[in-house]
C-alpha cells in the first residue's frame, strides 16, 4: 500500500468508530449480547473506512449512500428498541457526525488555514489535524447524549417519538448541505450563519423543554393512577371494616340481650331449663359467627 498515512488515519477513524457504537450500546436495547453487537458493529464500520481511506472505490454520493444504508441496517437488525427509537438513535449519530465535522471545519477556517475534504488528501498529512479535532468532539457528543438518554429519556415512554425524529433530521440536513459548499466562502456572510445557528439552537432547546415537561407529565398521570388506586383500595378496606364494626356492635347487643334474660331466668329456679336452652342457643351462636 503506497499511503503511508493509512495506519493514522485508520486509529482516527477507530476513535470516531468506537465513539459511534459506544453510544449505540448505551443508548439502545442490543438485540444479543451487548459485547458482540458492539464488535461486529465496529467491524463493519471500520470496514466501510478501510474502503473510503484507501480510495478502492470512487467514494461519492452513491459509496456514501450505500455505507449510510449499511449504518441504518445495524441499528434496525442489531438493537430491539421499538422503531422510532431506533430510527432517532441512527438520526443522532448522523447528527454528530456532521457537527463533529462542522465543527473541526470551524475550528480549522478559524485558525486561518483553507479546508477542502478531497479524497485525494488522505494520501498525506493534511486531515490528520482536522480528524483529531473530529474525533473529540464525536466523543464529546457521544458521550453528552449517552449520560443525557440514560438519565432522562431511557426509563420514560414518550409519545409521539415520532415528531421528534424532525429535530435530529432537520439539523441533518443543515449541517449536511452546509458541509457540500466551501466554507472557506460560507463563513463569510457570519450575520446569515449565527442566525440560522442561534434559531437552530433555540429550537432544539424548545423541543427539549417540550419533550422533558412532557415526561413530567406523563410521569404524574402515572403517580396520579397509582395514588387513586390506591385510595380506592383503602376506601374497599375500610367500607368492609365499617361492615365488620356494624356485624360486631349487633352481636354484642345481641349478646347483652341474651345474658340479661340467662340472668333473670337463672335467678328462678322453675326458668332453669329454660336458661339452659338460651345458653345452648348462644352456643350454637359462637359456633355459627367464629367468622367475627
């Protein structure tokens, strides 16, 4: 292999790979093990940069759709979350992908040095600076969005995931049509650029707002419920308590009565069979209300 700098480019690549299926596993449900979707996941990947790093094949649109088409067949196949968190898991990824990429664009028209992402160039050392400045802010992502799903989004259900696949889409094609033109002449109309990034912006964190009082919400319908079942129970509990307290207060009225007459027919000694018989009757009582 005459590119020297393949093996560089390779371990930069891994990084962004690693980033990437890292984030998968920790945001989604593995279909099998968690290990061996991570593995055969970064293998593919780094399959598909083994191609576009050593320029085997013309790496243009339709290489591009193809290798796109192979990411979106290991979220569908490899995890078994419901579709539309699926679909939102490989929408983000290609979110921080391109802002990964906007943003070493940036970095490098910032420091006054051109940018221009040729095919060509992997044969030398000029997008090494601009892939180690990918990588860390594909890591950065990455790992923002992992501790931000986990910690809000994973244990709650949210309706209409739907709807808010348009947020990662919408800044998908942005920041990918933004990508296609030379930024070197872009980022000079600055006034056109941070407008559209601050409504941007601004519009992610509404629908984050949205999304997280809407979780809120569904989270006290649900303590709601659980609160009125609850009550309901308590109130079956203790209408039957009351039941008992009325059974009981008879029964001892009841008792009263009979031990008053046992008394006065004891007090007689012509009533005496008669007391014995309302004592067996009591007895017969006891046996029939042992429920009590």
């Amino acid at each position: 292999m005459d590119n020297k700098y393949f093996w560089i480019y390779m371990l930069l690549e891994a990084v962004d790979v690693f980033a990437i299926c890292g984030m998968w596993v920790m945001v989604l449900t593995p279909r099998y093990k968690k290990g061996c979707v991570f593995v055969v996941s970064q293998f593919i990947l780094m399959s598909i940069c083994v191609i576009k790093i050593g320029v085997f094949i013309p790496w243009d649109a339709y290489t591009v759709l193809i290798s796109q088409a192979v990411t979106l067949a290991i979220v569908i196949f490899g995890f078994k979350d419901p579709l539309p968190v699926r679909l939102f898991g490989f929408a983000i990824v290609q979110m921080i992908s391109f802002c990964s990429e906007f943003m070493a664009r940036i970095v490098i028209i910032a420091a006054g040095k051109p940018f221009d992402w040729d095919a060509l160039l992997w044969k030398g050392p000029t997008l090494i600076m601009p892939m180690i400045i990918m990588d860390i802010f594909s890591v950065f992502f990455a790992v923002t969005i992992s501790w931000i799903w986990n910690s809000n989004v994973r244990t709650r259900k949210v309706a209409g995931m739907w709807y808010y696949l348009c947020l990662p889409v919408s800044q998908l094609f942005f920041l990918c049509g933004f990508t296609e033109y030379n930024v070197n002449t872009v980022m000079k109309d600055t006034v056109i650029i941070l407008l559209g990034l601050a409504l941007s912006s601004c519009g992610a964190m509404l629908l984050c707002v949205l999304w997280k009082w809407q979780a809120q919400r569904e989270e006290l319908q649900k303590e709601y419920a659980r609160v009125q079942s609850l009550m309901e129970q308590e109130q079956i509990y203790y209408r039957d308590l009351e039941d008992r307290i009325e059974a009981f207060a008879r029964l001892r009225h009841e008792w009263n009565n009979y031990l008053s007459a046992l008394y006065y027919l004891s007090e007689n000694i012509d009533s005496q069979e008669e007391a014995l018989g309302i004592l067996r009757h009591l007895l017969k009582v006891c046996k029939t209300d042992e429920s009590f």
